[in-house]
C-alpha cells in the first residue's frame, strides 16, 4: 500500500501522497479479519470456559439457543456481521479516493438523493473500447458512485441494527425466550450494538459535513472496528460451537457416571498425584 503512492508526481510541487484504495482496501480488511479472528477465539474460550463449570446448565442454554426463534436471531447476527465489514471496505474505498471531499451534505447529494447517473457511471473511469467494464469501474474507481455505496450500506446496516432490536424487543415469540437470566447477555448485547450504530452515524456524518477533519475521522473508523466487535461478542452469545457442545455432554455424561464433578486424582509432573475438578482438563489421565 505505500509502494503505491511512491510515484514521480508525489515529489511534484503542491503534491500530496495518494495510495491505491484497493491496497487500502486490502490492508485495512486484513487488519479487520485478523481481529476478528482473535477476538472471536478468545471470547469463544472464556465462554466454554463459563460452560463447562456448570455442564447440566450449559446444555439447557444450548438447548434453549436452538429453539426456531432464537435460530433465526443467529442468522440474523451473522448477516449483519458480514453487512458490517462489507460496510467498512466501501468505507475503505471512500478515504483511498478521498471521496468524502465531495457532496458534503446529507442526505442529499447535490439537488436530490443521489447525483445524476451519467455522473454515477462516467466512461472515464472505462478501461476498453465497448465500456465492458463500466459498471465495476465506476464502483470502484469514481468517487461520486464510492460515497453513494457508502451512503447505502451504512443506511443499511443502521436499519437492519434498529429492526434486530425491535425484534427482540417486541416480537411475540422471541421477547419470552429473552426473559430468562441465561438471556440477559443477548439484550444487553443488542442494546450496546444499537448505543455503537447511533454513534457511528453520527461521526459519519459529522465527518461528511465538515470535509473531514482528521480527528473525526479518525474516530470514524475507530467506531467501524467497536461496531464490529459489539456485533461479534453479540455473536458469541448466541452462537454455540458444536465442538463446545461435544464437550458439555462428554462431561455430563462423565460426571453423571460418577454422581456429579466429583474431584479425581490426577497424575502431574513428576508422577505426583493431584487432585483438582473432574471436568477441568480434559488432557488428564484419571485414575
């Protein structure tokens, strides 16, 4: 990405260094996936951690999750995380071609909702004769069709945030599956994505409107990535990995042919016999 903007006419007097909004791109969704990634794995072994402290009330929790109504939660979650990222890369393209320097209002762009469509998809940015690839080119590469996409996937996600909340909150055959204490972690987790989806609307278009000043929009972004989290341990409450859920019946199972978590003598380092909670450790060679 900064090979990109190392050219001839960056050292041009009055120049300023640009990069290539698909290197930008990349970078940034890179940086965004590899911490998804962690974070997701961390809060996937704390929580089976939580579980397997208590089998019997872990698999009642599972078994109350895969309940119709609380699947098509978990469907919904996971749309919306993918609305999400989708939402940052188009932000992604929207700074590579500083395209939030232009049509600095909202929510008009120019005299209406969206600019003229000879503007939106411009033979200028066409790399062949027959214009074949006029459609993705003005996607990617025109600034006016870049803020538009931009404008779009955050009016989406902010919709689709506020009607996830309206489901939990009033649908008839969700909102009693959320009542119970297993469950408070789901609201809370659904109110806190609303709280981070009206602040980063809010810094969208506070950026916009004063041709983005650096802080702002660098709060911008920072609120894309607490956006993204909010959605993912939102995730983590209500998607159970199958392999936790292996392991929760391999445990009861264990514990019920032992009258309970009994507590086992284990072997250490060095041959010293241990004692320490039957379902802790499942590397452990019980005597």
């Amino acid at each position: 990405m900064v090979k990109s903007g190392l050219k001839d006419d960056l050292f041009a007097p009055g120049s300023h260094p640009r990069v290539s909004q698909y290197r930008l791109a990349a970078h940034l969704g890179a940086a965004f996936l590899v911490y998804s990634a962690m974070l997701y794995s961390g809060l996937s072994i704390l929580r089976t951690h939580r579980l397997l402290a208590n089998p019997t009330a872990g698999l009642s929790l599972i078994t109350q999750l895969r309940s119709p109504p609380l699947r098509r939660l978990r469907l919904s979650v996971a749309a919306l995380s993918l609305l999400v990222f989708t939402t940052v890369m188009s932000g992604a393209l929207v700074a590579g071609l500083d395209a939030g320097l232009i049509y600095n209002e909202f929510p008009y762009m120019g005299l209406g909702l969206t600019p003229p469509r000879k503007e939106l998809f411009d033979p200028f940015y066409s790399h062949t004769p027959d214009n074949s690839d006029l459609v993705w080119r003005n996607a990617l590469e025109n600034p006016s069709l870049v803020q538009l996409d931009h404008r779009i996937l955050a009016t989406t996600t902010f919709t689709a945030v506020m009607a996830l909340w309206a489901y939990t909150r009033y649908s008839p055959r969700l909102r009693p599956l959320l009542r119970g204490a297993e469950m408070k972690g789901v609201t809370g987790g659904v109110r806190g994505v609303c709280h981070l989806v009206w602040l980063q609307v809010t810094l969208g278009i506070t950026t916009l409107l004063y041709l983005v000043p650096l802080p702002i929009a660098s709060a911008h972004q920072a609120g894309a990535l607490a956006l993204l989290t909010g959605v993912l341990v939102l995730g983590n409450r209500v998607w159970i990995p199958r392999r936790t859920v292996e392991m929760l019946r391999r445990v009861q199972q264990a514990s019920s042919g032992r009258g309970g978590p009994t507590v086992g003598r284990v072997t250490g380092l060095g041959g010293v016999e241990q004692k320490r909670p039957f379902f802790t450790s499942r590397a452990v060679m019980m005597k």
